[in-house]
C-alpha cells in the first residue's frame, strides 16, 4: 500500500503541501489541455478551459530557459501535444511530449548540437516511489522532464485525452 505522500514531506511549502493534498479526480474525468509554469513549479490540467487540477511539479536540474540542446538538462518551453502513453516507464508511467520540434531541431542543428528528446511527464523512478513521493518537489531532479508522483502520473495517465495541447511556460 502506498505511504502518504506527505509522511516525510515536512520541507515542503505550504502551497506544495496544499497540492500534493488535493483528492484525486473524480473517475471519468477528462484533461484536454495542460500548461506548465516552471517559474511556479505547476502545471495546470484543463478541461474545456476550466482548470480541473493542479499538480505540483519537477522540473529539470538547470530549469531556467528553454531546453536547446541534448544533455542541458534544460525542460522545453512552448507549445507541444502528448503523443505518447508508456505504462512500462522506468519512471512508473509516463506520457511522452512532441518535443523537439521542427524549430528546435533546427535551432540546434545550426549550433552543431542535437536537440535531444525523450522529452515526459513522469512518475518516480520504478522501486523508489513509496520512499520519496512529494518530497521529489525538494528539488529539480530531471534531464528535461516533468516529474509527478507516482499516484499523480496513474491519474494523469487515465485522464489525459488522445494528442493534449501541453503549453510549457517559462
């Protein structure tokens, strides 16, 4: 059985503990739009543009700016869709971001650079989701992805409608 996700969480803010708290969303529930504010550290989840939940986030581990390059461990910043769905992540599940886009390829190609991918909203890694849980929150851990808890990415994985508009905000 899963810990609380606020058991060992006693760092956190109070506007963090205050999301990691929020009951989970109503069965059927359906997410056709997410926004990122990295500054924040949240992302909003949309539906029909009523804001539905939001979900206190990771980031990667040099967060400001748009991710340029492989390896900047930089998140993305602009507009992409969830073209993805893998419940297998070594990351518990994830949902997979378009990026990079054309844009962003060529960007990087005319620096001599690739553009790098794998670009996900994710859980924790697999084994240590029980153990760590919000307290992820403590810090930008990532190589570019959006991380969740566990719980949280089970409900996004079911939420999230096919081909999600993800608008990631600096």
């Amino acid at each position: 059985m899963p810990t609380n996700p606020t058991a060992h969480a006693s760092t956190l803010s109070p506007k963090q503990l205050e999301l990691v708290n929020q009951p989970p969303l109503p069965i059927g529930t359906q997410i056709d739009k997410l926004i990122v504010y990295k500054s924040k550290r949240e992302m909003h989840a949309l539906h029909q543009g009523s804001l539905v939940k939001i979900y206190p986030i990771s980031l990667g581990k040099n967060p400001i700016g748009h991710k340029e390059f492989e390896g900047d461990m930089k998140t993305p910043e602009g507009v992409y869709t969830i073209n993805d769905r893998n419940a297998n992540s070594g990351y518990h599940k994830n949902l997979g971001i378009s990026y990079p886009n054309e844009a962003d390829i060529a960007y990087a190609k005319a620096h001599g650079k690739l553009a790098g991918g794998a670009i996900k909203i994710h859980g924790i890694k697999n084994g240590l989701g029980d153990i760590i849980g919000a307290n992820h929150l403590l810090k930008d851990w990532t190589h570019g992805c959006i991380a969740v808890t566990d719980p949280e990415i089970d409900e996004l994985f079911v939420a999230v409608v096919e081909d999600v508009v993800i608008e990631i905000l600096p």
